[in-house]
C-alpha cells in the first residue's frame, strides 16, 4: 500500500479509500468502507464539485 501511495502521490487515506472503491467496483467487497465515503467527500471538495456547505452535511450524514 505504501508503495501505491508513492506511486499515486496521495497520502495514505486516500490511497486505501481507493484501493478500497477498486475492490467494490470488482465485487470482492461486500460494502464500501465507512472512512472511504468521508474521504470521497473531502476530495470532492477539494476538487471544488462541491461546496463547504454540502461537504459538512455530506460529512454529518456519513457513518463514523
């Protein structure tokens, strides 16, 4: 994983949250992580697809 994260250029988190997607879109996990929604959020708005407001009511809705 480690070696992922360099290769990607992202911190730790957000490798294993899409590591943890790639493994949902194959089938091979039953659900999606409860960290890998709060991360999507965080990157979505860091993209600017959304805004401060819709990122904390994401984040208060998204199980901890």
């Amino acid at each position: 994983m480690k070696e992922l994260e360099r290769h990607l250029g992202v911190s730790y988190p957000t490798t294993r949250a899409r590591f943890d997607q790639l493994l949902a879109r194959l089938g091979l996990a039953s659900e999606r992580p409860v960290a890998g929604a709060r991360v999507e959020l965080l990157e979505r708005l860091a993209r600017g697809e959304i805004d401060v407001d819709e990122a904390m009511e994401g984040l208060e809705e998204a199980p901890r």
